[in-house]
C-alpha cells in the first residue's frame, strides 16, 4: 500500500494552515479530499452573517463546525439552525431571538450590539449555564429585572458594558461577584452603581475605564485602587482621563504587582512617582502613557525601553530621538508592538536616526511598527517632517525585522523609491500593510510602488 504523501497528512496541513490568511482558505479546500476535510472546518469555525451571505443553507449544512456566530439577520431566517459546538455567538441590530440564545445554552460568550432587547431577556439569559463572558453595548436593564441581571453577573468571568443603561443598586447590597475577574466600561448612566457593583468584585485583576468623560468619574476609581480593594489587580486602563500625578503615584502604590498600564497624565512624573513605577519595571506587558508635556519629549521612554524585559506591546509618545541613540541598548526583545512618536532635530537626523533603527532592530519579534516623526523644534519654530524610511537613512538596519506585519508613518517629506520598496518585500517577508505615503513629492512614483506592493499581497492605506 503506499504511503501517504506528507502534504495531505492532516497534522502536517493544520501546521500549514496556521500561516495563511484566511481568505487563502476556500482555494486550499478545492485541491484535494484531504485538503478539504482539514479547511473546511477552518472555513466555517467563524461566520458572519449578514444579508445574503452565506447563504443560510450552507450555514446550515456546516452548522457543526461554527463555533463563533456573528449575526445580522432577521430571526425568522435563524430559527431552524442549530450549532452544536457554537462557544461564541454575536447578535447585532436587530430583535433578539430567544429561540436562537435558546437553542445554544451551552455558549460560554454573548455580545449584544445595539440589538433590540426582548421581554424578558435577561431571565432567558440564566438559563446559559456555561455563559461566562458578556458584552453589551447601548442595552438596558428594566426595573423588573434588576436582580435576574445581577444574578447573571454572579457566573461570569468577564464583563463588558457600553452604553448601559441601568436602575440603581436595588439588591447589589446583598451579592457577591467572586468569579469576575475582568470589566470594561464604557458610557454608562448611573457610574456610582457600577463602582459599587465592582467592589463588591473582590478579585478583579483587569480594570478597563474605557468612559472617563467626566474627571469625578475616573478620580472615584483611583480612590479605590489606592486603597487596595482589588487585591489581585495587575491591569489597568484609564484612557481617556487626564489623570494627575497624585493620581498615578496611588495607582502605583495602591497596586501589588502592575503587567499592563495604559493611561493619560496631565503632568511629567515626579520623582517619586517615577521610583513606584520603576518597582513595576521586571513585570510590565504592556505600557501605554501619555503625557501632556508637549512638545517636550518624554523623559522617561529611553529608560523604559531599556528597563522593561517582559514588555510586549508599548505606546510612548514625545520621544527624543537623540536620548533613543545614545542611550543603553533595549531590552524589550518581546515587543510585538511598539507606537514612537519621535522628535528629532532635523539638522541631525540623518546622524540620530541611524542608531535609533539599530535600538529598533534588536526587536526581532516586533509584528507592528509605527514610527511617527510628527514635530520637531528647530531654532524655536515647529517643523513638520517624515522619519526617512530610505536605505541612505539606515532603513538597512531593520533587516532583523523578520516577523513585522505593519508598518505605520506619516509627514510630509517621505521619499521612498523602488528599491526600499524591493528591499522592504526581501527582508519583511510576513508584511501585509504599510499605512503612510512613500512618496509625497512624486505622485507617479507612489502609483508605481504601490502597484508593486499589491502585486506582491500588501496593502497600502495612506
């Protein structure tokens, strides 16, 4: 009998089928029986329904192998299907069906978009025993079902809201939430009740404070922080607040152990704050820190970079170009994101940024690269202009970038010609997008490299 061929054994062609797109997947379905016993369950593992595609008789037909369902349809379409591995299912827009959230109890995630609530929902909702993970946005809880909502909350893991709107505490007082362990908020109406509702969720570790209009609301969450009410805390996002720093040092303080950090201050850290994050220094994931102290650069991003092992993703903006170069080498060789905004003095750059790509290379690992060049001040005037992703410029030196997918820039002054463009499809062979304009001054030749990059699979966005 012969032996079969290493390409149609299943183990082999699942290995593949991690380094495709997905869209490369109907196309590897049609070489071979083999081929299409290992895609087609990869195919329909995840299916978007919208209006007229898929049909809903091929979702039915494959209905075995979907195990994430986003929905945009009428419910008179999805009443027969049933999915028998289904974990995650998306409902968007339109009437909730109970029958559909019926005939699938055993998920373990449910998102609501904007659908239109049914009487009753959330009693229906107590009957998904394995739900864990809930998402709601613009959904509203009634007064009659208060406690079937906080009832619900008491088996969940992770918690979404998003323009939520809900009664008062009614009988939070008496409940417990021991098993949610991560909570986005977005806009809610009544704040207070949600900040009682998560203290009484003693071991939430992953706080996201997505709705901090108001400077109040986020000054509430700090105070409980600070006074440690969630000791297994490790992250926390407060984008959009100014946050002071006071704030930030009670933050740091308030905190055991800090892996991922994301938030705006109004201020340069004091020196004493910037003692209790360095504490944090050996455990940070992911950092993400404004502050407002344009257009003086950042004073501390040369030291985290150089600092922070374990980092994987890191958003740092105002940064001085000439500290990055002559600075000690990073340390980050976990980043797989990384956010600059550079400022450099334009009379040095083709010196400075150089040895900034070289700190750049030594991330081998990095998937996303966004290199903003934005403003420099130049003989006390602002100067707009482009980080030179030319090989003269030492574009060369970010040949150990092997696994970037993206790279990001903007400014005015980008002059890129073909051979950066071959250069960039040799050496980043897993690059799929670069977001900026390759040549500001020539548009012919950006018509050119763009159509060379298409023909090679990568896309441009400008």
């Amino acid at each position: 009998m012969p032996s079969q061929h290493p390409l149609e054994l299943p183990e082999i062609l699942s290995h593949i089928a991690l380094y495709l797109h997905s869209r490369s997947y109907p196309t590897c379905a049609q070489v071979s029986k083999g081929w299409y016993q290992v895609f087609i369950p990869l195919i329909w593992k995840s299916v978007h329904l919208r209006a007229g595609e898929p049909h809903p008789e091929a979702v039915l037909r494959y209905s075995h192998h979907v195990a994430t369902l986003y929905v945009h349809l009428e419910d008179q379409v999805l009443d027969p299907l049933r999915c028998p591995n289904l974990q995650s299912l998306t409902l968007a827009k339109y009437p909730t069906s109970k029958e559909l959230i019926l005939s699938h109890t055993h998920i373990t995630r449910l998102c609501l978009q904007h659908a239109q609530l049914v009487p009753e929902l959330w009693t229906t909702l107590l009957q998904l025993h394995s739900l864990r993970d809930l998402e709601l946005y613009g959904a509203r809880v009634l007064e009659q079902d208060t406690d079937a909502f906080w009832q619900l909350c008491t088996r969940l893991k992770r918690l979404s809201v998003f323009y939520l709107s809900i009664p008062r505490q009614g009988q939070l007082s008496s409940m417990e939430f021991p098993r949610l362990k991560e909570m986005d908020v977005g806009k809610v109406n009544d704040i207070p009740t949600i900040l009682g509702f998560m203290s009484r969720c003693q071991n939430l570790a992953v706080i996201r404070w997505h709705g901090a209009a108001y400077r109040q609301d986020s000054y509430d969450l700090v105070e409980r922080i600070a006074s440690n009410t969630w000791p297994s805390l490790h992250s926390v996002s407060i984008p959009r607040a100014k946050v002071s720093d006071d704030d930030l040092a009670s933050i740091l303080r308030g905190m055991q152990q800090i892996t991922s950090l994301d938030m705006s201050c109004s201020s340069t850290p004091q020196p004493g704050t910037m003692d209790l994050l360095r504490q944090h220094f050996s455990n940070l994931a992911t950092l993400d820190m404004d502050f407002n102290i344009w257009p003086s650069p950042n004073p501390i991003a040369q030291e985290i970079l150089s600092s922070c092992p374990l980092l994987e993703r890191c958003v740092i903006h105002h940064i001085d170009a000439t500290a990055i170069a002559k600075g000690k080498p990073w340390v980050c060789s976990r980043l797989r994101t990384l956010f600059m905004d550079l400022q450099f003095d334009p009379l040095t750059i083709s010196d400075i940024q150089p040895r900034v790509f070289e700190q750049i290379a030594r991330l081998c690992r990095l998937e996303y690269l966004r290199l903003w060049g934005g403003r420099a001040s130049a003989s006390r005037r602002v100067v707009s202009f482009s980080v030179d992703l030319r090989l003269q410029n030492g574009l060369d030196k970010l040949s150990t970038l092997r696994s970037l997918r993206v790279i990001e820039f903007r400014g005015s002054t980008q002059k890129m010609g073909k051979k950066e463009i071959v250069w960039m499809l040799e050496h980043w062979r897993s690059l799929e997008m670069i977001r900026g304009k390759l040549n500001v001054a020539e548009p012919w030749v950006q018509d050119k490299l763009v159509r060379i990059l298409k023909g090679r699979g990568v896309r441009t966005v400008v």
